[in-house]
C-alpha cells in the first residue's frame, strides 16, 4: 500500500471500541483530569505517551501530526496556529543573539520581515541569498550561520532551486566547523507539500508548512507544521512550541483532517489545470513570460525536472513593460472567476499584482508588472474564458 492517495485514507487511526466510523473524534480541553497526584506528577506529554494539558496535545492534534508527518517522510511534527506561526517557531528554536540567519531572497515575504524586524531586534542577523546560486550561498555561510532557510519554488517568482546543491554547500560548511554547532537548513514546504517531492530525501532538516494551504484545502482554517526526522532537533522545537504557548483548536485540527484524504487529488488536479493554463497564458499577445517551474525556460527548470513530480496551483505571468501598472490593475479587476486575495490551493481561484523589485534585493530581469495566479477548483474551460475576456480588455 505505497501510493499516497490510499495512505491518507487507510491511515493507522483506530476507532474508539465499538464505533468504527472513519473520522477520528474532535477532541477539546484546556484542563485534562489526572487520577491521582502520581500521575500528574508522571504523566508524560513529549513522547504522546499521555496528555497533560490542552496546549501539549490532544487525541486529535496527535493524529493530524502523525500524517503529516508522515505524508512529508519525516518522524515527528509539531502543528502550529499559522504557516507563518511555524516559521517564526523554527527560527525561535534554533535561533540565538548573535546567530546569522540565511533567506533566499525569493522567499515567502513575511518570512524576510519576521527576520527583519523581529529578529534583527533580538540581535538576530539576516542576509539573503541567491536561491539559484549555490555559490553565493557557500560565500554567505560564515559560522555564526545558525539556519538557512529554503523554499521550492520561491514565492511569487517561482524561481525552483538545486535543494540538492544547496544542502551540499551547508554540509560542507558543517564538516569545517570545530565548535561542534551546525548550521541547520529549513525548508517552506507549503508548495511541495509533502507530494511534488520528498523533503528529507533531498536532505534537508526541518520541513514547515502552511496546512492552510492544500492540506485542509477549504480556504476555510489556518495551521502551520514543524516535521523533522531528528528526535534531538524535534525536541528543541517541541519545547520552544511549548514555552511560546502555541496551541492549534479541536475545530480547526478537524477541518485539516478532513482535507487530507482528498489532499493528492487535489493537488494533481489542480497541477494539470495549472499547466494547461499556464501553457496557453504563454501564447497570449502582452504575455513576455510566464513563469512555472515546468515550462522550459522558467528559472530553475532543470531543477523541477530533477527533483519533482508535481507542481502546485501557482504561475505567474510577466506582462509587456507597455501596460502600465494601472492597466494590469485594471486587468486584474476584468477578471470574474478569478478573485483578488492572498493564499492558494483552496477551491476558488485567485490572483494579485505584484511589484517584484519592492519585494527583492537581488535584480529582478523584468521591467513589466507581474500578476501570480492561484488556480482552484473551477473548470479550465471556464477559466481560461475568463483570463481570455480580462485579456481582451488590457489590448483594447
Ligand atoms: C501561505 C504561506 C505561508 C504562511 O501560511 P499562513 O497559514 O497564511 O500563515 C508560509 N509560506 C508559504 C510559502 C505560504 O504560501
């Protein structure tokens, strides 16, 4: 029973006796009833040999981190109340004063500013690397570098990176080090999720996702994870979590777990839909580049082709620098099945302009607006006559 798709719906998840129904039980508590001083005093929550009390787990958050971690190959996960909750966990965890902190410059943006500000004000450094370069990131490790950061695809660019490489240049510089403390490398897996390719076989240590995105796949919950493979590395972030009082709801944990045995579906649905989209986008008069990972010429292709065996909703297109900000604006709010909003990989498709030199320090090639679309779950035909009509207002 290897495919993914079977695995999310025969899961080791075992009924109360007597009631064999499939979905596990939503599970709620702040307060959890000890049956004597003994075992308030024993009672173990680390391991999920007990439960203590609300925030260190419930029957229900046990179960969602089980398959997530399992999904992404990894041994342990910690659910956080946002993706960009578990971003600021792990760089919590692992980060002190003094540390250096690497981001691609490509990545997911309130990343770069939790490092910006937040860090920077603990005495946290943070540089941005060229996430196509592994060169540049060997040049930027020095030995304060407690964490680099990965995302495959950056965001909003879609620039696919050697995750491989990458690695590679992070071990080297680990196998230099005497004081004995590694440089760790995290990757933003919300685009992969734990489907287009298998994070911890690439390498890298710690795997955080945004499950708002195709796990629960409603556009409805908000959920981050933490998965690792290494018990030392887990518990770190495991007591971090816990000292920051991060507790994710009964409700919420039920909405994820309900997403996921469709989650693979999904995810190749919405791909194909993607790349047909994305494919005819490339066709279209005004259109000088649309950039996904699979389309040969897209930054980092080579890469995609390598590693992974799926891609998400995501493409965005580069407009001719002719259309001025105000037409791709106009063009933006033409569009009818496409909704403007943040987020992706829930039903409804969406999309947003962007100014890609605001959000990046290294050069960006493209002097035209760019537009990132997120396809849902609407009919290709129909969206495609959508982008069409928006399409024949911006040449008009
Ligand atoms: C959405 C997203 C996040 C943050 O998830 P939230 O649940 O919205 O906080 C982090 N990383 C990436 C790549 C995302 O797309």
């Amino acid at each position: 029973m290897s495919d993914l798709s079977t695995r999310l719906i025969h899961h080791p998840y075992r009924p109360p006796e007597g009631f064999e129904a499939f979905a596990p039980g939503v599970h709620k508590a702040s307060t959890v009833i000890f049956p004597d001083v003994h075992a308030l005093r024993t009672q173990e929550w680390k391991d999920k040999s007990g439960y203590t009390y609300g925030l260190h787990g419930t029957p229900t958050t046990f179960i969602l981190e089980e398959r997530i971690a399992t999904i992404e190959g990894g041994r342990f996960c910690v659910l956080a109340p946002s993706g960009l909750s578990a971003v600021s966990l792990v760089d919590m965890a692992f980060l002190r004063q003094g540390d250096e902190l690497l981001i691609p410059d490509n990545a997911y943006g309130p990343n770069k500013a939790f490092a910006s500000v937040e860090l920077a004000a603990w005495g946290i450094t943070r540089r941005y690397y060229d996430a196509l370069d592994p060169a540049d990131l060997a040049a930027k490790i020095v030995p304060a570098t407690r964490l680099v950061w990965l995302e495959a695809p950056g965001s909003i660019t879609l620039e696919y990176p050697d995750i491989p490489a990458l690695v590679d240049v992070v071990r080297r510089a680990n196998a230099t080090r005497e004081d004995g403390r590694h440089t760790l490398t995290a990757l933003d897996n919300t685009w992969g999720a734990g489907i287009a390719f298998k994070a911890f076989e690439l390498g890298v240590d710690v795997s955080m996702q945004a499950l708002t995105k195709y796990p629960s796949g409603g556009a409805d919950v908000l959920m981050g994870s933490v998965v690792t493979r290494d018990e030392a590395l887990h518990q770190q972030v495991l007591m971090t979590h816990m000292r920051l009082g991060l507790g994710v709801s009964g409700n919420d944990t039920e909405l994820v777990l309900r997403g996921l045995p469709t989650m693979a579906l999904r995810y190749h649905a919405q791909d194909a839909a993607t790349r047909e989209l994305a494919r005819w986008m490339q066709e279209q008069k005004g259109v000088v580049q649309v950039l996904h990972p699979a389309l040969p010429g897209s930054p980092g292709h080579a890469s995609f082709q390598r590693d992974a065996h799926a891609a998400a909703c995501l493409f965005s297109v580069v407009f001719d620098p002719q259309f001025s900000q105000r037409q791709i604006d106009a063009f933006c709010d033409h569009l009818k099945l496409f909704k403007l909003g943040w987020s992706w990989a829930g039903p409804i498709s969406l999309c947003a302009p962007y100014d890609v030199p605001t959000i990046r320090s290294l050069p960006w090639p493209h002097t035209g607006c760019l537009v990132r679309f997120a396809v849902g779950l609407e009919a290709v035909d129909d969206l495609r006559a959508d982008l069409a009509q928006a399409l024949a207002t911006l040449s008009a």
